[in-house]
C-alpha cells in the first residue's frame, strides 16, 4: 500500500512539472494574426522552431480567443512560421525569446498573389515585452564578447538602469534604487543562490560587499559565495551562462522574497552541435607593474598569484530531443 502511494505521488509530481516550470526559467510568445485589413486571421498555424536544438513547437490561433499564446519556450533564438490557406506564408528567421518574460508579436499576413511568396524577416528581432517589470536582459552574446574582470557576472548587473556597485565595506555591494546589497535576490535556473541567513545565526565570511559574501550583509544579508579573488565565477562560469537578467522594480509577485533587484541566471544546454571550450585566465606578480605609491616610497610589487581555468563540452544525446552540457573547473 505504502509503495502504491509513493508511485501514484511521484506520477502525480512527474505531470505538475510542466506546468511549473514556465514560471521559473522560460519565456511566454502572444502571436496575433491580422490581414491587410487588420482583422484577426483565426486558425492560422504556428510552428516555432529552436535555432540551436531545433526543438519545434506547433500550435494554431483560435477563433476564441483571437491570438496563440505558447508557454514554456527555454531562452533563445527561434523561427517563427505563420500559414493560412489564402494568404502568403510568414516567417521571422531569428525570434529572441528571454527568460521569465512574455513577449507579443503581431503578424501582419498578405493576401496570396498568383505567384505567392513566403515573407521573410531575416534580421534577429524582439517582441514588444507584456511584462511591467524595469531591467536589463544580457545575453550570452554580451557575455562572451565583453571584457569582464575576474570572469564574474557581478560586474555586469551595473548596466541595467537604476544599478551602482558602491564597493567593498558593510555598506557596500550592488544596490538597486537605493536599497542595500542585503535585498537583493538571486536565482540560477529558477533556483536560490542566496548564502545569507538569517534569524540572528552565525556571519558569513567577509567578501568585496561586506560581510556575508558579494552583496551580503552578516547574519541577515542574501548574497551569492565568492572565490578568493573575490569572484563569483565559483557559482557559475560566464562560460556557461546562457542569460543574465537583472529586475529592479515592478517584478511580478513570485519575486516578491526581497525588495531589491531580482537578480536571474539561466545556464547554458546542449544543442544538436557537439562543441566544447577551454579557457584560462592567469595573474602573477612577474607580469605586473608596480603601482606609483610603492615605486615612491621604494616598496617592491605586492604577491599576486591567481589561476582560473575552466572546460565546458556540450552537445546532443539523441538529436532534437535530449542533449547535454558539462563545465569542469
């Protein structure tokens, strides 16, 4: 009996997953369909196509409601393809969706000629976001072409609006419109990050924002752990961050733990390309100036001595369907 029951509630969590997982990680597609008129085109066919697993999902706009809304899309590039019997093909070649935000998109379809055409957009486009949250999306574009000290994420956060990085101190970290370092949230694949406690238990090791590690604030601050270097490339690898995304107000009430910004990581997955990559950034005293204060007062060059190397491999287990990604460090 006991083994029937443990079945039957782990089937019963198999079937609630998806249904839960669209608040965490994915994005959400609203498309309306019109014709030359304007009016809404009904039982027009969709087919969404994922650019790096070619994943595809299909779905069609009813009569009621008047618009296709399709949930759970993972962050990405994908191909959007609009048919109806009567009218020219429509298709968008490269679609951005981000993670945990919906989009519109409003297709304006052609009535067919005698010698119909597909329209094509080939440029990579965004869709007007529905959400009324204010922030910044980086995508793993930025992420691999920007200069960024230590391989951290920390030091992108500042360049979504309303963000400054007061320092090291117990007042300083990332601040969003004001608030401590100690409010702000952070999440990896929908998952806490957070190091801090809270209820008056012990302080957290002293990182660049104060105590209680990056951001952190001692025994009631929220932060992420840091390396010696004072990095938090020891939680996650810029090389295997598919979407940084930083939320500073107007966040919608699954954020709603701390008032601060709502900081959300997505990692990088496979896709039907087997690929890997190596990297290694070194620092060491030998390469280094001496600074201008030591050279004044006839002081040598401080000890530095750091090495951060990293492997990342990824690629299909069964094509379209099942991949995997690994970073060894």
């Amino acid at each position: 009996m006991v083994r029937n029951k443990t079945r039957f509630m782990v089937v019963c969590l198999s079937l609630l997953a998806p249904a839960l997982l669209p608040s965490q990680e994915t994005g959400s597609l609203r498309i309306t369909v019109t014709d030359p008129s304007g009016a809404i085109v009904p039982d027009a066919q969709i087919l969404l196509s994922d650019e790096f697993n070619g994943t595809r999902r299909i779905a069609a706009v009813d009569n009621d409601p008047s618009f296709c809304l399709v949930n759970g899309l993972d962050p990405g590039i994908y191909r959007l393809q609009v048919t109806k019997a009567g009218f020219d093909a429509y298709i968008i070649e490269k679609l951005r969706i981000h993670a945990r935000e919906g989009q519109v998109v409003r297709i304006p379809l052609r009535l067919a000629s005698a010698a119909s055409q597909a329209i094509t957009v080939t440029g990579e486009i965004e869709g007007v976001s529905s959400e009324p949250s204010a922030g910044t999306t980086v995508d793993g574009k930025y992420l691999s072409d920007l200069p960024v000290n230590s391989r951290g994420f920390e030091s992108l956060l500042t360049l979504s609006r309303g963000v400054t990085n007061a320092g090291d101190g117990p007042d300083g970290g990332i601040h969003a419109n004001g608030l401590r370092s100690n409010t702000n949230y952070y999440m990896v694949d929908g998952v806490s990050a957070n190091t801090g406690v809270g209820g008056g238990g012990p302080a957290l090791p002293a990182g660049p924002g104060g105590p209680g590690g990056f951001g952190g604030s001692g025994a009631n601050g929220t932060g992420v752990a840091t390396n010696a270097s004072g990095s938090s490339s020891g939680l996650i690898s810029l090389d295997a961050v598919k979407e940084l995304q930083v939320q500073v107000s107007a966040f919608a009430p699954e954020f709603g733990r701390s008032p601060g910004a709502q900081i959300s990581i997505t990692s990088r997955g496979g896709t039907n390309e087997l690929h890997a990559s190596a990297s290694g950034f070194y620092r060491n005293t030998s390469l280094n100036a001496n600074d201008w204060f030591n050279n004044q007062n006839r002081l040598g060059r401080g000890t530095e001595r750091l090495a951060d190397t990293a492997l990342t491999a990824g690629g299909p287990v069964q094509k379209n369907k099942t991949f995997f990604s690994r970073r060894i460090s």
